[in-house]
C-alpha cells in the first residue's frame, strides 16, 4: 500500500505533460468527426475464490459522428466457462456540452449513456454493464487539459437488469448503483513535439469506484497504466487493476487491462 501511495502521489505532482486518452475512462473529449476507431480490449484478472483467471475480450468500434457526438458498439466475449463465448454487447454514446479552449489548455464537460445485453451469469455484488451485466449507465464528465497535464473526473447511475430468463438479477442483491472515477496523466515523451509521427508515451492514474444505491456497500481500485500513442493513429495501453478497498462480493477485482487501437480520419466526413 505504500508503494502506491507514492505512485499516486509522484503521479499527480509532475507538473509537465500528459494526454487525455485514458485507459480505463473516457474523457469529456471525442475523436475527430468522421473518425473510425477500431480498438480491442483485453483484460485477465485473478480469481478471488478459486484457481484460475477469467479471460474477456471486448472488440470494439467507435464513430465520431460530429464534433459533439461520438458512438461505440463492443462485443463481450469471455472463457469464464472454460471456453470463449461471446455474452453479450453494448451500444454508448457520448455528447460533449461544453467546450472551452485557450492557449495551452481546454476544459470540456460531456453527457454519457450505455444499454447492454448479457447473457452470462451473474455472480457478484459488483454492477458492471461493461462485460457482466444487462442494463444501462447514464452520466457526466468533466475534463481539464492544463499544459500537458490532464485530470478527468466522472459520475454515473447504473441500473441491473436481468441477464436473461434463465440468469435473473437476485431479489436480495442491489440492483443499482452510483460510480464515480478520478483520472491523472501526464506525457512522458516526447519533451517537444517535431512530428506527429512521434510516438508519444503517456503515463496514467485512474481510480475507479462504486456505491450499491441499496446497502450502501463499495469498492475502490486503483489503476496505474502506460499508453503508447504511434504516428498519431496506432494505440497501445497496459494496465494494471489493483483493489484497494471493498466490502462487497467480487469474484476477480486485479488483474490486467491490454488495449489496443486503431484510427481511420476522415472516413465519413
């Protein structure tokens, strides 16, 4: 725990350089209008209760539609019953409100929300409609560039559905929750931009929690990651989900995030 402590706050203290483009978040921000982004999202986390680790997959494609509109539609597929299945998917949408640009900083606030079907069974207290669930996420955003030094900050309502007649939500279990996240980053390389064919090495900080509406029961992780951006198109984030506090039941909270992405400009404008 000490260890990151100091992670956290070296972190946060470096008062130079940092991208927007967070790991495990998203920022008020969008991609450029007729943008398609095609990114793969990949995590391995440790079970809690018993041996093994839980596998997903979360292929991915992303519009910006214009500059305030960006959509997502993801797969989930996931070998938590020994072979890979796809479970399920979602459609998100982003509107970014406002926008206030200045020289060397912006700061800007979107509006969020997520439908998603699964079909897996549901086997935590933990609500996530990004992977386990069925139901929805609705929030709001805020983000500030100062420099080259980025904080993002986020709260959500998400609501549980069943996952399907044969899996139903649990009367006893709560079935919505409140979410909120708080992001650093900071740009590690390069010191001074000569081209955009540099590739840029961003270093971030994430905390993601939630609250159980009902019991009041919550979690908080901590996520240290380090992104590689590549001729302005090409993107690679590793990450590492580490639990710091939690009193309710969730079967693999650590483990591995690997993302990787892709963008085409100008494909629909």
């Amino acid at each position: 725990m000490k260890q990151l402590l100091v992670f956290v706050i070296m972190a946060i203290s470096i008062n130079v350089s940092a991208q927007e483009l967070f790991v495990v978040t998203e920022p008020a921000s969008n991609m450029p209008t007729g943008s398609i982004g095609l990114r793969l999202g990949q995590s391995l986390m440790k079970e809690k209760y018993k041996p093994g680790n839980n596998y997903h997959i979360m292929p991915e494609i992303m519009w910006g539609a214009n500059k305030n509109l960006m959509l997502h539609a993801a797969a989930f597929i996931s070998n938590r019953n020994k072979n890979l299945v796809t479970e399920g998917g979602s459609i998100y949408a982003k509107y970014r409100f406002l926008s206030k640009d200045d020289l060397h900083q912006h700061f800007r606030m979107a509006a969020f929300g997520r439908v998603s079907l699964n079909n897996s069974d549901i086997h935590q207290e933990e609500i996530n409609t990004m992977g386990h669930n069925s139901g929805f996420e609705t929030g709001i955003v805020a983000t500030q560039l100062i420099n080259k030094i980025a904080i993002s900050a986020s709260s959500s309502f998400e609501k549980a559905t069943n996952n399907s007649k044969t899996y139903k939500f649990p009367a006893l279990q709560s079935n919505s929750a409140t979410n909120y996240t708080l992001s650093f980053g900071r740009l590690m390389y390069p010191n001074k931009y000569k081209s955009y064919k540099q590739t840029n090495i961003n270093l971030m900080m994430e905390f993601m929690g939630q609250t159980l509406n009902q019991n009041g029961k919550s979690f908080l992780d901590i996520v240290p990651s380090l992104q590689f951006i590549i001729n302005s198109q090409a993107r690679i984030d590793v990450a590492y989900v580490k639990e710091i506090y939690s009193n309710m039941l969730r079967t693999a909270p650590n483990g591995l995030y690997l993302k990787l992405e892709y963008s085409f400009f100008n494909v629909t404008k």
